[in-house]
C-alpha cells in the first residue's frame, strides 16, 4: 500500500513539474508584430465588403450544429442515466429527450429573437421581439459567413443542452411536469437574457468579458440553478445513509465519451467558421480535457489509493466546461493550466465540499459545470495575455482590468440565475408541487411517472 | 433421501455443476443469492461517496438425491468448490420426506 502510495506521489509530482516548464515556455513565444498587422488590415478588408456566404464555413457550422445536439442525445442522456439508479433510468432519459423537444419550439417562438436581436434602448438586458416565430430568418438571410437558419439551429443547441444539464441536480425525485414548468420558466427569464448579455450585444459583451463558447452562459448558468434546485428540492430519500451507486457506469463512460467529442462542435464550432480561431480552439479542448483527465485520475489515486472509471470521465468533462469560455482566446499552454485547476477544483467540490455540506446535487453539476465553468471563467482573463500564449487582451486591458471583468460576469451570473432559478422554483411549486410523493420515489420515476421500466430482464 | 443445499463462490459454479454430473445427480436447481458469513464485504467509491457492500453475491445449489449418494456430493463440492481462501461456503444436509416427479406421479427415490 505505502509502496503503490510512494508511486502514485512521484507521479503527481512529476505531473506538477510537467506543468511549470510548459507554462514558462509559453512566456517565450516569439511577437508576431508584423504578421499581426497583416491579420488586421486583412480583417478590415473583410468587414469593408459585404458578407456572402462562404461555403466553408457553412459545411462546418452544420456539421458542428449536429455535433452540439450529440452532446445532449444521446451523450449527456447516456451519461447521466448510467449514474442514477436503475429504477430511474428512463426517467433522466426522458427529461433530456424531452428538453430537446420544448426547448427547440421555445427557441422558435421567442428565444432566439430576444437572445439575438437588436433590443433598442433595452438593449444592454434583452433583445427584441422582431424576430418572433423566426420572422425574417429566410433561405437567403445571413449571420457573417453562414445561413442565420444554420446560426440560430447552432444557439438552439445550446439552449438544449444547458437545461438538459440542470437534470443531473435534482435526479431521482422530481416531478416530470414541474421539471418541464421550471425549464420553459428558466430558459425564458434566465437563459435568454444571459445569453443576450453575454453574445448579443448586452452589458457583459459591451463591458469586454470574455466567454468564447458559453462558460456563463451555459456552465455557470446551469451549475448555479442546478445547487439551487438540489437545495429547494431537498435530499433524496434516503441521502446520505442508503446507498446509491450508479446502476451502469458503462453509459455514463459511453456519453463521456460522447461528450468530449461532441464539444468539438461546442467550442470550436462558436467561432462561427472554419478559420485558426476554430482550430486552436479545438486544439486547446483536446489538451485542456486531456489534462483534466489525468488531474482527476491522480488526484483520485493519491486520495483514495485507486484511480476510478466514474473519476476519469467526471475529469473529462470538468477539463471540457473549463476550457469552454476560454477555447478561443487562449494558447495550448494556457489550456492546460486551465484544464488542470479546473479539474482540481471540482474534484474536491464534487467529492469533498458537497459531502462536508450534505447538499444533495445528485449528479455533480454545480461541482462539475458549476464550478469548473467558474475556474475557467476567471483564468479566460488571465490566459489571454499574449505573454501566456493567448490572442492577446484587448488594447488598453490589462490583465488584471480582464480578470476583474471576468469576476463581475461570474457573480452577476451567479446572483442573477440564483435568484431567478430560487424565485421560479418557489413559483411552480405553488403551482404543480415540485417532488413526486414518497412512495413514487421508493418504486422509481419510471415506473410511477411513465408506466415503463428500463430493464426487463 | 436427503436434499443438500449448497452455497458456493459463483465462479465455481461450472466445476461444481459437472463433478455432480460426473457422479450421477440428475438435477440441480441453481439461484444467485446474497449474504454474508465470516468473509468481509468490500467499499465502493463514486466521486468520493463511500458504501460499505455487506453482502456479497453467492450461487445456492439444491440437489435432491437418495441416500447413498449423499457422501459422494458432499465430497464432490467440496472438492470443487474449494479454493482454499475465506467465502468458500457452506453445505446443509436436510432429510426429505417425499419427492414426486409431476408428469408421471412416481413418488419416492424414483423420482429423483
């Protein structure tokens, strides 16, 4: 034991020294004052004459699209389902599946409009309602380079998967139709408006935060109302004293794995084209989410005295919500350090702080998506210098002006969609009732709610 | 008659099921059961939350045969199921008052 003990530290040590060269080394990147000119004045150019459609772009904006609704069906649905018990299974199937349905027709109706559009003199809050029932949006209208039917299809899959994620939190007990309540509740007074803030034009954009592929928006966003959920919802019966292993850790390595590989689509699909931007952010995915796997395998290791196949994939995904504000600002040195302290971090949110707090956020996401999203967040300002091997802050920034912009998105996400998830929550338990009774919960959601079960064996 | 009730490592089912075949038992009936004896159960971790697993999965035999084969299955398992480590099992030997074969009604050893 103390011999396999001694390996495992001179491995994280080794580890540990691994990072600190790489990071220096990041730090003698050569300038590229001229190439940089180049890229401006190319860039002028581009924005002088009237965008057209570039096939390109428009081949990986569908591709990528698709790769973004592979995360939520079936990646996430796999994943979670293998963590929750097998009475459960299909009911965190459904409510997944059933996210991709309500939320898409919601983002039809209003989402999109008030999320993208120009809002007027209320801009800096809420878009408009001009493109309501997608009026406008056309075979021939364009978003830069690619269709708008392409671009908004793109941000529907994301105001899919965010929802889908705050599943994890309140697993095993919820009601199904408060859970669809909560959710068109929360995507219309909580998604939509962040995400105005953040990528169409409101107080976050104008203020200079960096959030490439949707640390806010969707990480931080789902991790804040999913705590919330957990809290207003209490514990699962029995929680903490029965136990509640998960019923098959082969979907869940099955829709990890499909994770990682759609947030390809996710991160570098957000760039929008199929230019640099985009592969360095899936460059810097891959690294970030490579690093986080081993943090959480040797961190787990050293902890516990054995690395876990749950420990690996919950790393990877940690590694995959840290690296998303960042993926198109920083450098591949930035994105491991990012991938190894966002790992770090909800390592010991998801395994230490929730047990020593007794919350019971089923599957991890405030301590996974919450948490990891958070760590990102804040080193997206940080990584970006151009010392660090990033894009470089925007002129007149400096690296702390950046990390203190980068604060103040996260606290007003955190504040905002906590308040907002708390209020909603209340709201819809005044109307439906949020938990099933005590004795649905004992026979399971799939039987008490859909009339079915998962495994007939 | 007598009807030997075995509880045995589950792995070992096989060796057991065709040294009882080799000596001539005509039939088993096999259930998974759990339970615990002197053998300690094991601890799971799932993202840091800890379970104690008390029980351990074991495989039931219930052979029903006559008397004078009773030794010969008993020396059988043992000698099969046996791996010399703590959870090997257990076997119980009861009296069995009547056996009766349902398609033709025969009552007695015969029907075994």
């Amino acid at each position: 034991m103390t011999r396999t003990m001694q390996a495992i530290t001179r491995f994280g040590l080794l580890w540990l020294i691994l990072l600190v060269p790489t990071l220096a080394l990041a730090q003698l990147e050569p300038t590229l004052e001229p190439a940089e000119t180049m890229v401006a004045l190319v860039e002028e150019a581009a924005e002088a004459a009237e965008p057209t459609l570039d096939s390109g772009d428009t081949a990986w904006m569908l591709t990528a699209t698709a790769l973004v609704l592979f995360m939520t069906l079936p990646g996430l649905s796999l994943f979670y389902a293998g963590l929750v018990r097998a009475k459960n299974v299909l009911s965190v199937l459904m409510q997944c599946f059933a996210m991709a349905g309500l939320m898409s027709i919601i983002w039809a109706v209003y989402g999109y409009s008030l999320a993208f559009t120009d809002g007027g003199t209320f801009n800096q809050w809420i878009g408009s309602l001009d493109k309501l029932f997608l009026a406008g949006v056309t075979v021939d209208s364009l978003e830069g380079t690619i269709p708008e039917t392409v671009f908004m299809t793109f941000q529907m899959t994301f105001a899919i998967i965010t929802p889908a994620l705050i599943v994890g939190a309140f697993a095993e007990r919820m009601k199904f139709s408060a859970m669809l309540w909560f959710m068109a509740l929360w995507l219309t007074l909580v998604y939509i408006p962040v995400a105005h803030w953040v990528w169409g034009g409101g107080w976050m954009e104008e203020m200079g935060a960096l959030d490439f592929a949707g640390g806010t928006v969707v990480h931080i966003n789902a991790g804040v109302a999913a705590l919330v959920a957990a809290l207003v919802l209490g514990k699962r019966k029995g929680y903490p004293t029965t136990a509640m292993p998960p019923h098959n850790l082969t979907l869940t390595v099955i829709g990890a794995a499909m994770l990682w590989v759609g947030w390809f689509g996710f991160n570098a699909g957000s760039e929008l084209a199929a230019n640099g931007t985009a592969g360095m952010a899936m460059a810097v995915t891959q690294l970030a989410t490579a690093t986080a796997v081993l943090t959480w395998m040797f961190a787990e290791w050293i902890d516990h005295g054995k690395p876990s196949v749950l420990g690996i994939a919950t790393g990877a995904v940690a590694g995959l919500v840290s690296i998303t504000p960042a993926a198109g600002s920083v450098g591949p040195m930035g994105a491991i350090a990012i991938g190894f302290l966002g790992a770090l971090f909800a390592f010991l949110a998801s395994t230490k702080i929730k047990k020593a707090l007794g919350y019971d956020d089923s599957l991890d996401v405030w301590g996974v998506h919450g948490v990891a999203g958070i760590v990102g967040a804040l080193l997206t300002g940080v990584f970006v210098a151009a010392s660090l091997g990033g894009v470089g802050l925007e002129e007149g920034m400096t690296m702390g002006q950046q990390v203190w912009v980068q604060f103040v998105s996260v606290v007003a996400t955190l504040v905002y969609g906590g308040v907002m998830s708390f209020i909603l929550l209340k709201v819809v338990d005044l109307i439906v009732g949020l938990r099933v009774t005590e004795e649905q919960e004992t026979q399971g959601l799939d039987l008490a709610l859909h009339d079915e079960r998962g495994y007939s064996l | 008659m007598k009807l030997v009730t075995a509880i045995i490592k589950p792995f070992k089912l096989d060796d057991v099921r065709e040294a009882l075949s080799g000596i001539g038992v005509q039939g088993i009936t096999v259930t998974e059961v759990k339970g615990f004896g002197r053998q300690k159960g094991h601890t799971e971790l799932y993202r840091g939350a800890e379970y104690v697993v008390d029980f351990l999965p074991k495989v039931k035999l219930e052979i029903a045969v006559d008397d004078s084969l009773v030794d010969k299955v008993v020396e059988a398992i043992c000698s099969t199921a046996n791996t010399g480590k703590i959870g090997d099992g257990k076997i119980f030997i009861y009296d069995l008052e009547r056996a009766i074969r349902i398609r033709t009604g025969e009552i007695g050893p015969s029907a075994l």
